[in-house]
C-alpha cells in the first residue's frame, strides 16, 4: 500500500532504560555509591530533591517488567549497567551479588526472545573513582577498561551489543562544566579533559572487549544533531558549523578518523594546554567498532553572536564558548523538556553521518518525548503527542533507510517513565506510564501503538 512505510525486514524495535533511572536499590547488595547518589541528595541539585533510590524499583522488579517487554513484541532492549553494582569501589573486588543480577536480567530477557543490549556507562560513575578526579583523572579510563573485561567476561556470550558510552558529551560538559548534571563541576577545561579520558576509556574498553567478548557487536553512542544556520549569511553558517564540531564532530572525529576536529582543538588546547593528549592515545580511541548509536532529540537553529565576545577562560561557560548569540527558536511545538519536535532534523542527520563518516552500521539508541501524562478515569493514558512524535521520527529514519542509510534498528527512549536526572521525576519519556506511588506500570496509547507497528514492521505515512 501507498503510504505504509514498510521497514527492513531484520530491522530490529527496541527500547532503551538506565541504571540509575529505573533500577532503584541504590544501596543493596553491596553497591557502592555512584556521583548521582551523591548529586541527587545535595540540595539544590535535582528538581524536588528527587534521587534514584528507589525510581521505577526494576531491580526487584525485573522479572515482570520484563514480561511487559515481552508483551509490547520487543525484539531489543538496552539496558545500562551501574558500574558501582560490579565495583563497588570503582575498582579492586568485583561484587559477585551485583553482576548477578545482570546475569539474571539478561537471562530473562533472552527467554522471551528479546535480544539485549548493554551500555557499560550511562552516567553513573563509582563516587570512589570521582573522589580521585572522576574523568579528569586519567586512571579512570584504565579503570573503566577493567570493568568492561569483566562485563565481557561474565555477559558476552549472551549480549548481542555492548555499548561502551552513552552521550559522552553530556557527561562532560554537562558534569564538568555546566555542572548541571553530576559530579557538578564548572569548569571548560575541565569538560575538554573529561571528554578525551571518557574517549580513550571508550577505546581501552573496546580493546578489552575483543579479547573477551567475541560475538557481541562492540560500539558507542553519541547524541547529535546538524543545527540550522538562522540565515544563509556567511557568519550563522560558520556558527553552525562551530556548533556541530562542538557537538558532533568532537566525538565522532576522534572515534571513526582518530583526529579532533582541527580548529576546535587549537582553541581549547590554547584553554588547557595539550599534555592531556599522549601519545597513541588517538589510535586507541579511534578502535574498530561494529556500529555507531545515535541519540537524537531536536536541533537547533543558530545564529552567529552580534557582539564580540570577552576572551575566553577555563570560566567562560559553555553557551559564550559556543559565540553564538542566539538559538533562535523554532516554530514547531516543543516537548515537555522545551525541545522542539523536529523529525526532518533526524533524517538530515542520519545522512549528514553516513556522507561524512562512511558505510558504518547506525542504531538510534534512543529517540523519544516527553508530555504531560495522566491516567483517566478509565484508567488508560491517552499520549497521542508521544504516538505523532514516534510516527513522525520513524518515517524521517524510513526516508533515510530508503536514501540508502545503514540504519539497522531503533530504540525508543523511554521504556519506562524514569528519573530524568536534574529534571526528577517530572518529565515522562515512557511508552509505560509508572505510578511512582503504588509502583503500577500502565501501558500507555503509544505502547499499544508501537506494539503494533514491530508487529506488522510497518507504519502509516504520517
Ligand atoms: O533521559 C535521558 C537519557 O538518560 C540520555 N539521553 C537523553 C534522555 C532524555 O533527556
């Protein structure tokens, strides 16, 4: 039929979680204490004070929330591990109890026929190994390959991918120099320092992971977006482009052409000098991988700053650093998060990638929205918003796929509403409404709607 999108036939559904988003027992079974425990309860940190302790409580009920996988037709799911769970001190001792549980979960999940997906690092960082410099200590990438070799170990014959990072731009620009996320630090250089430990743990652990792990599919995920010169002027071009090395090109460089983008780095090695950088730190980072992940939101449109700019220091914050004046807004309607909704914007990156970086396998890791929930008296949560934002996405990535994009599969964020970091709890990605109260899981309108299309691998032309 005309306007059914049909998708490739092994193209896989998913839906992404988090550890510290839905797992809750922060402090069972021997976990240590991770930076968003210690985040979490500072006050003034996260919305209401709300803290992961307990969230959407999966880690005891995960053998359920798994059925409710099942029932959705999920053919993947990724899931985040908490790297405290397995050391509690961020290195030394495995705790036995805590990679137990993952071997549990994934177990279950591959006896309903989902295929599971983990990501090693979504965040939650040991608060031991913050205590000695968290990601501006480079200790902590060698740390980070060790717990990879032991994930590897105790999963690999089991996971089908292994995803080393989620969005290492946020956790270091966003922990280390907005400090708007945890550890909390405000510092530019320090972001730049934290992004290349993040990339070269990112490369030591794949290293680790080809020894030990030899039929997973080993990669990493990135949240983009291509933002939109305001006017075709000269300067807003420029500003956009300056953007995207910000965004995009400062990680995807170093992982798919072992080099930072060359203008960027001259000026924040002018901020923090370059010993950072050693030597064969680049071939490492740049490590053969399986497949790139991709997070993707909105984007931006840009315009170049009207008035010149004061020198920049490790102080600048991170929107002066961006000497834009101006992220104009968009016409479209927004989310609850404020991100205006902007599909095109997701096909225009998945072949912005596959122009500028090759024939390399693509999964969106993670697309999603967040709106105003509710359950009706009926007792049924009627999120047409979040239905109209998934229809819209899948056929910008169906229009990829059809322009000859690589795209292999995609995950929905959320399966569950969850702990949205310093937002807490009152921003609902999930195709699962939670009543955080009574723990209830109700599918929403969305989850009976994407069960349908992995069902028939199909959807209506939006
Ligand atoms: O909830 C987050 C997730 O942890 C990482 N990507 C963006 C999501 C929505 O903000």
């Amino acid at each position: 039929m005309e306007n059914r999108l049909v998708f490739p036939q092994d193209f896989k559904w998913g839906a992404a979680t988090a550890s510290y988003q839905i797992e809750g027992a922060a402090h069972e079974d021997g976990k240590g204490l991770s930076i968003w425990d210690t985040f979490s309860h500072t006050p003034g940190k996260t919305l209401h004070g709300d803290t992961g302790d307990v969230a959407c409580d999966h880690y005891h009920r995960f053998a359920s929330d798994v059925k409710i996988m099942a029932d959705l037709g999920l053919q993947a799911y990724r899931f985040s591990i908490s790297w405290p769970r397995i050391f509690p001190d961020g290195t030394g001792e495995v705790n036995e109890a805590g990679l137990d549980f993952y071997r549990r979960l994934v177990d279950e999940v591959l006896e309903h026929g989902i295929k599971p997906a983990a990501t090693l690092y979504h965040w939650d960082l040991p608060q031991a190994l913050e205590d000695q410099g968290g990601w501006l200590n480079r200790a902590t990438s060698s740390y980070f390959a060790d717990y990879a070799r032991v994930i590897g170990e105790a999963l690999g014959d089991r996971l089908e991918n292994i995803i080393t990072l989620n969005e290492p731009w946020v956790s270091s620009f966003i922990g280390y120099t907005t400090g708007h996320h945890a550890p909390g630090k405000q510092d530019l250089g320090d972001g730049v320092i934290a992004a290349h430990h993040l990339l070269l743990g990112h490369g030591l652990a794949v290293e680790s992971l080809r020894g030990v792990a030899k039929s997973c599919e080993v990669g990493i995920t990135v949240n983009l977006s291509v933002a939109i010169p305001a006017t075709s002027s000269e300067l807003d071009v420029k500003a956009a482009s300056r953007h995207d090395d910000q965004l995009d090109r400062w990680f995807l460089d170093p992982v798919l052409k072992g080099q930072y983008p060359a203008g960027l780095l001259k000026e924040y090695v002018s901020l923090v000098g370059d010993d950072f950088i050693h030597e064969g730190d680049m071939t490492t980072i740049n490590a053969d991988i399986d497949f790139l992940g991709i997070n993707y939101y909105t984007r931006n449109i840009v315009a170049a700053r009207k008035q010149p700019h004061e020198p920049w220091t490790r102080q600048t914050s991170l929107g002066d650093f961006s000497d834009v004046d101006d992220v104009t807004p968009h016409a479209a309607p927004r989310t609850t998060k404020e991100w205006p909704i902007d599909p095109d914007g997701l096909h225009d990156l998945l072949v912005w990638v596959s122009k500028n970086y090759g024939a390399i396998p693509l999964y969106v890791t993670e697309n999603g929205a967040a709106f105003i929930d509710y359950v009706d008296q009926s007792g049924s949560v009627h999120d047409s918003e979040r239905v109209d934002y998934l229809q819209g996405h899948f056929a910008a990535a169906h229009r990829a796929l059809e322009e000859g994009v690589n795209l292999r599969g995609y995950f929905v964020w959320s399966l569950f509403d969850n702990f949205e970091w310093a937002d807490g709890y009152s921003q609902r990605f999930g195709l699962v409404f939670i009543d955080y109260h009574t723990q209830e899981r109700i599918m929403k309108d969305s989850a009976h709607w994407y069960k349908l299309v992995i069902s028939e691998n199909a959807i209506d032309q939006p």
